[in-house]
C-alpha cells in the first residue's frame, strides 16, 4: 500500500502526517505500507517513520550515480537519505516531463542497481481506452520499459497499473475493470519471466483509490495493492486504505 504524495506538504507537514498515521498502522502487519514525499521532505520523513514498517520512496531518480546535471537527484543519494522505494514512470512524468519508455527503463536499471525498489507505473489515457486501445498502450509500456530486465532485475521491481483517466478525477476504474488491466499485464509478464514470476509479481492499482471503494478492489484477487495520491495525504484517510 503506497502512497504517493506528489508535490504536495512541507517537511513540518510530513512529521505531522507520521505522528498521527504510525499509531493507526501500528498492527497493520498484512500488507507492506510506503509514503513516497516529495525529495526535499525525504529526510523528514525517514526521521518520523524511525523503525516502523512503514517505508520510505522518492517519485523519481536521474539514472546517472552523479555528474553534472543540475536540478537531478541519483539512486546512490536517494538510498543514502533512507529511501527503500521510488516511483518510476508516473503518467504526470510522462505527461509533463518527456518521460519516454527509454527513460523509464534507463530509471529502473538505476534503481535496481543502487538497491531501491522500484514501483514502475504504467496505464492508457482516456482517448486510448476509448478507442480500444489499452492493450496496445499496455504492451508497449511493458515491451520497452520492463520486459528488458533480466529475470533477477524483474524480481525486484513493482508495477502500478493506474490508468491516467482515473487519476485525481474521482472516476476510479471498477474492480472488474482494474482486474481486466492486471490479468493482461500479469500474462506479459508470463510470457517474458514465466509462470512463477506472474504469480509472484505484485500488481498495485492506482487511479481515485479511496477508504469507501478499496475494499471493492482488493477483493479482486489480481490486485495485490493500491497506489494512491489524493487519499494518502491524510494521515486517517490513508490508514483506513492501508487497513481495508
Ligand atoms: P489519485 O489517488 O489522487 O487519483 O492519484 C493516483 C496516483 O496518481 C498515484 O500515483
């Protein structure tokens, strides 16, 4: 269960949401649970969740370890602040910020490779689905993005299946609908990493998820999890998601 904060709080925000969240998920030992905060909150946010089960993700690296790049920030400096996870592959990056299948897969290798688990987010906007085109838009984003690793890199990766139509516009996809998405990235995955890895690859869902329609969800058998932006930022909110 991830939340994904976007460009939202401040670092004193970010210590408030831990004070009030980590008591509600104290028990909550069924799922593992991640905040991803915007880079400059990272440090406070590792400082708050101190030793709990709750981990910590950036919502983007540069894939060079260093150099001259200014406004970038690299795996090896990511893991040294705490982080255990980072986003790789949102549709606001590749909406706004020339994300490309290259880029994402350049990103990923550079996650796995410095230790960070990445969530590697993929999904069809409205005009595609619209016209029929899920699949293809889905093919492609796993063809160039993910199929690429090797089987032990692929192992340590995550996918969020958000569908851009659904994100921060209050239209979720139905657990049927969501459920149709996953069962056709879980069988690419069989047919590039084999039976085993399908089944053992977690599959997060993420477009409007919100403490009434999660359970619906998650009672869908190939939703392994949530990936959730506006209902995350509120400490109750997001507990009540992370506790479905
Ligand atoms: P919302 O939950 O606000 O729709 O955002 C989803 C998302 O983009 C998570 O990465």
């Amino acid at each position: 269960m991830a939340g994904n904060w976007k460009m939202y709080k401040t670092a004193g925000d970010t210590t408030v949401f831990f004070e009030r969240f980590l008591p509600l998920v104290a028990t909550s030992t069924h799922a593992d649970i991640a905040i991803c905060p915007t880079y400059v909150n990272i440090p406070a946010a590792v400082a708050a969740a101190g030793n709990s089960r709750v981990g910590i993700g950036a919502q983007n690296l540069y894939w060079a370890k260093e150099g001259a790049f200014t406004g970038e920030i690299s795996g090896p400096m990511l893991k040294a602040a705490g982080c255990e996870y980072v986003i790789i592959g949102h549709s606001e990056r590749r909406q706004y910020f020339g994300e490309t299948e290259e880029t994402v897969l350049k990103r990923t290798l550079a996650a796995i490779e410095h230790g960070l688990k990445p969530i590697v987010c993929v999904g069809e906007r409205l005009e595609e689905r619209e016209s029929n085109n899920t699949e293809t838009v889905l093919r492609a984003q796993f063809d160039g993005g993910i199929a690429p690793l090797t089987a032990e890199q692929f192992a340590q990766i995550t996918i969020a299946y958000e569908p851009v139509w659904a994100i921060g516009t209050g239209k979720t996809a139905t657990p049927d609908m969501a459920a149709d998405a996953h069962r056709f990235i879980r069988g690419l995955v069989a047919a590039r990493f084999g039976d085993a890895a399908a089944a053992a690859t977690r599959i997060l869902y993420g477009g409007s998820v919100k403490p009434d329609n999660v359970k619906g969800l998650m009672a869908q058998p190939e939703i392994d999890g949530a990936l959730v932006g506006g209902a995350s930022l509120e400490a109750a909110s997001f507990a009540s998601i992370v506790n479905f």
